[in-house]
C-alpha cells in the first residue's frame, strides 16, 4: 500500500538536501507524505506510533510554517501528550476511535473548549469557548491528535486569507500567492505536507477554493449533513463544515467521522451515514456528468479551461457519458449570494456587542471623546448634533464594533444591514431568497439527466497576495463556481486535475444532488485513480 | 436604488458600527458599486415564486422538554470582558 513514488524522493530531496538513504529522517519526512488512510495502517501494525507522527508534523510546521503562516496556533505540548495517551491505550490493546493518532488541524471558527477559538478577529482574540463545538468533540471522541488552529479570513468573510486580523498565509506553490479562502491555512497546511487532515467550513466555496488553489482535495457536504452546533456563525443557512485532505479517500474518512444528525443544531439531517470509506473504490457504472453551458463562457482562463475539458475527457475514457446541460439562473448566483449571506452575516454579528464576550474599546478614553464632542456641540448651539449623540452604551458598542472588526467584515455587516433595512427588504433579501429557489430548481432539473456535474472551482489559478485588496467586488465574482452548491445546499468537492503553466494547481469541481456524498466521493476516486495529480507536492524549501 | 451617503451613515448607527469619514467615504463608494451589480436580479421573473429561506428545508423540528444543566454563572461571565462577578458592567444606560 505504501507509495514511494520518484517523485516523493526527489522532493525529500529538494527540501530537505538530503537522500531516502538517510533513513531515519526519510522515514520521519516520508510520514509527512502518506496519506492519512496509509498512515492509519501504519500505526495499527506499529510501524510508527502517534507520538513519532505527531512529532514529525510539529516538526514540518516548526520548519516550513514560518514561511507558510497556515497556523495562527499549535500547542506542540498538549498534542504530543495526547499522542501519547493514544499510544498508551493502543499499547494496552483497548478500542480506539476511527482517527486514533492521526494529527488533525481545525480552522479557527469551530469552538474547541481547550484552546481559544478567534476567526481570525480581533473582536474574539482572547476568546475561550465553554463548550466544544459538535465536530470538534467527535474528533476528540474518534482520537484523532488536534495539532494546531489554522488562519481564516476574519469571521471566513473573504475568498484570500487576506482578511485574517492576524497574519498572511502563502500559497505553498507560489509563496507570493493566495492559498485562497476563507479556509486558506486549512487547505495550505495539508498542501504544504504540515497536517493529513484538516477541518475548513464553506459558505460559498471557503473549502473548494482554497482546496482548488492550492491542489488538495476539499469537499462542501450536503447543508444539514454536518452539524454546525459551535461553529461560530456566519451565513447559517449556507454554513457547512467539510473535510481538507491529500486523497479522496482521506476526505471520505474524515467526513464520516464528522458527519451526522445532532439535537443541537435543529437544521442537521436525520439521516444515516453511510461509511463512505467503504464504498469509494468502487466505480460508478453507467455514469452521467454533466458539463454546465455558463461555465464555460468569457473570463474562464484557458489553461483552466483545458485541464477542466481533459478531465472530463478522462471520465469518457472511463466509461462515462458526457451531457451539456443548462443552469439558466447560475448568472445570478453570486448576486444572490451577495444578498443572502452579508445578510445573515450582519444579524449573525449583532451578537458582538463587547459585553457577553469579545473585545471592548477602552472605556475612559470612550467616555473622555463622547463628552469632548458633547461640549462641542453645547458650545456651537448644535441641538439636532446633541439629539443624535451616542448614549455612551451604544458608543461603546460602535466603538468597540469599530475596532474590533476589520475592513471585509465591516463592509458586509453594512451591505446586509441595508438589504434587510426597511424598504429595501422586500427589493433585495425577499427577492434574493425568491431567485435561491430557481436556482436550486435548475439544479433539481439538472440532476434528473446527470449523476454528476462537473466544472472549474476557479476561473483562473491562485492569484497574487494583495491583487484584489482594493477591489471588493472583482473579489466577489471569484466565487461564482462555487456559491450555487451553498444556495441550493449540495454537496461538493474539489479535487486536483492539473497545473497551469506557471506550475500552480487548477482544481475540477464536481456536484452532485442533496445528500449524494456517496456518489460524488466514488466518482472522484475514479478520477484520481486514473491520473497522478493528488499525488504532486509543493517543493518547499528550508 | 442610488445609495446615499446619508443611507451610509444610517446604516451604520443600525449596525452599531461607528465609521471615520475616511470609512464612510470608502463604503459609500464600494456599497455603491456593489448594489449596482446586485440590481441584476431584478431582471428575474420572480412572479409565484415562494421564497427559499433554507436549502434543506426541514420543518417543526422538536425536541423534548428537559431540563439540562446550562452555563454556570462562573462560565458565563469567564469571557466577559468586564464583570463584578454575578454580572456584566456596561455604562450607565440611565442619567450620566
């Protein structure tokens, strides 16, 4: 089972200068390149322990992170003594969970009551959760090692990591690009040989864009598939936590770990899991994709085009038939999204009111600046100034709002405080929910010719850090493959299928219909058998 | 709809957010370009279409009544970033 692919040693080579003959560093590094599946194996026939894996990843991140930033936090101690505990139980021949060793890191929105838990804002910087989000607690429960909190765009507002209050995250390929977003450092840290498995959520692509970006696999599940019990909200009718991983069928492993109804998040799905780890190799007979007409229109980038067209061409060689279909309302997916999301968003933040939690402006120097305006306004005889004064409460709520909040946040609390303020309601969110419907209709309609779509995640490759930073909108219109799957709530995944010339990772979007994980797992197996792209790596160097 | 810088500063008392003139000046500009862009869904035939508030949409969802142990008062006030111990302390809402 386990690959030592050329490849694999000529890039021990190149980042570490030294051979596979030096084993015991090969044997360390090439634990950063199997597949957490292989990795599995490993420890059940004691090949390595979880203390030894976990090490070796503390050290990749110790190493390469400073260059990466995928990280905002790891807590080596607390990781090696819980691998520690894992191999003592192991030792002692108990049961343990279906992720027993394996280092897991976990994007920084999910509240884990060990270790704060930020969106990268500084309005949660020093925030400790009470209680374990419903997928952090399965993770704990299934013993898998949770290595580290990885960067965010702040509150996952942001399609570049750029947003993040506290840090930049680099593209593993191409350290002067994004690795994408909102799950920037989740999709990063598994590129860049840091973790095997990490844990993103996706409101309009945050997990297959940042997957697509920087060539992993990343997969949106079905809305209501995974609980988003603790996952700190943003968009609740299009939240979704799914799995970042190497494989595919790391992702299904991943996912059925996590995945299942909870009481505690009345929109999650009481419906079965089925062990997709089980079924993913078989290959699906009889198989129908389909490619979407809009997809393939002005503003696709050719080499994208290509290797997305040659993907689909690979599914024919297997045995699939290839159907244009049509989704008439996809042009306005993204409007739509632009609508219902800073929507959700802006009531979703109201709760940061610097009282319960989060950070709070200084309060005297508040008060000194509210009394300076006050007199000034006294002294200019301004009585319609001084009736529209801030109460000092409701300045300390916009003060604190003000500085705890960065720019992207900022700007989409306003864009939904408008679309949902009086008179503008029924023109934009009533309107954007209407057309959500016709949206998913096309899909529904779709789906009843194909198994499968398949298209771009992206319009073009990983785009330099800083290029859209002026340009709000251009970087909304980056979501426009995505954004459909989480109006319409489908499951989704993002999975390597080439390299631009400029050797950065294009990734191949496939859907499938509501609750069809099964499906689309087994279906991007299938590719990723039949060509080698899940098996590139970034060249990093020390 | 033309969106005002006036709408702007409105806007941002409702979303508690205080703004520079700096920012209010930026958004007003941003918010602008972006209402444009999403103004294309008004050329979408809407007419009988029943809003869709959720993509699953899973109705009457119930749950037992129980009592369960909630926060205690220790918990609840640890993240709080001012408290006498039994409460929150936010500025006087009354008088001065």
């Amino acid at each position: 089972m386990l690959r030592a692919a050329t490849d694999e040693v000529i890039w021990c080579r190149l980042f570490w200068g030294v051979d596979r003959h030096n084993s015991d560093r090969y044997f360390s590094m090439s634990l950063l390149e199997h597949s957490a599946c292989e990795l599995l194996q490993l420890l059940e026939e004691g090949k390595t322990s979880s203390v030894e894996l976990a090490q070796a990843y503390l050290d990749a991140i110790e190493a390469r992170d400073s260059q990466i930033g995928s990280f905002l936090r790891v807590d080596a101690e607390a990781a090696i003594r819980r691998a520690e505990q894992i191999d003592r139980r192991r030792g002692k021949g108990e049961q343990l969970g279906k992720l027993a060793g394996l280092p897991v890191a976990v994007k920084d929105v999910l509240c884990d009551r060990e270790t704060k838990t930020t969106c990268a804002s500084r309005m949660l910087e020093s925030f400790r959760p009470p209680y374990d989000s419903t997928v952090v607690a399965k993770l704990k429960a299934a013993d898998a090692v949770l290595i580290g909190r990885t960067n965010m765009d702040e509150f996952a507002m942001g399609g570049s990591t750029e947003n993040s209050a506290f840090q930049v995250t680099r593209n593993p390929w191409d350290l002067e690009r994004t690795p994408g977003g909102s799950s920037g450092g989740a999709a990063a840290c598994v590129a860049g040989g840091m973790a095997p498995l990490s844990i993103g959520t996706d409101t309009g692509g945050s997990i297959r864009q940042p997957a697509g970006l920087c060539g992993v696999v990343g997969m949106k599940p079905t809305y209501g598939r995974v609980s988003r019990f603790g996952l700190i909200a943003f968009a609740s009718s299009l939240d979704q936590v799914g799995p970042l991983a190497r494989s595919t069928q790391d992702a299904a492993l991943l996912l059925e770990t996590i995945a299942g109804h909870d009481p505690q998040d009345a929109t999650s799905l009481d419906v079965a899991v089925p062990k997709y780890s089980a079924t993913i190799k078989q290959p699906l007979k009889n198989l129908r994709i389909g490619i979407v007409r809009e997809h393939f229109a002005e503003g696709l980038d050719a080499e994208v085009e290509t290797a997305v067209r040659d993907a689909i061409k690979v599914y024919e060689s297997l045995g699939a038939t290839v159907k244009e279909i049509s989704l008439p309302h996809s042009k306005y997916a993204v409007a739509t999204y632009y609508v219902i999301a800073p929507s959700e968003a802006s009531s979703n933040l109201a709760r940061y009111d610097s009282v319960h939690y989060g950070y709070r402006t200084d309060r005297a120097a508040m008060l000194k600046e509210l009394e300076e305006e006050r007199k000034e306004l006294e002294t200019a005889g301004d009585q319609a100034g001084l009736n529209s004064l801030d109460s000092p409460l409701v300045r300390m709520y916009r003060q604190s709002r003000a500085e705890g909040f960065g720019p992207e946040v900022k700007r989409r609390i306003m864009l939904g405080a408008y679309t949902l303020s009086a008179g503008y309601y029924d023109a934009y969110y009533l309107k954007a929910l209407k057309v959500r419907r016709l949206i998913r209709q096309d899909f529904d309609a779709a789906f009843e010719e194909v198994d499968l779509i398949a298209s771009p995640v992206t319009a073009q490759p990983a785009f330099k850090l800083g290029a859209m930073a002026d340009d709000p909108l251009s970087m909304y219109l980056v979501d426009l493959y995505t954004v459909s799957a989480n109006l319409a709530g489908l499951p989704g995944i993002s999975l390597p299928c080439g390299f631009s010339s400029g050797g950065l990772p294009i990734g191949l979007q496939l859907q499938a219909p509501p609750l069809g994980e099964e499906t689309l797992l087994r279906g991007a197996y299938m590719f990723e058998q039949a060509t080698d792209w899940c098996r590139r790596r970034p060249s990093l160097e020390r | 709809m033309a969106l005002t810088r006036k709408d702007v500063e409105k806007v941002s008392l409702l979303a508690r957010l205080r703004l520079s003139e700096a920012e209010l000046e930026t958004l007003s500009s941003e918010l602008a370009q972006i209402i444009s862009y999403i103004d294309l869904l008004g050329e979408v035939d809407t007419e009988g279409v029943e809003p869709m508030a959720h993509a699953v949409e899973v109705s009457n969802v119930f749950a037992t009544d129980e009592v369960k142990p909630s926060l205690d008062r220790e918990q609840a006030l640890a993240n709080a970033p001012s408290s006498n111990g039994r409460g929150y302390l936010v500025p006087p809402v009354l008088g001065s």
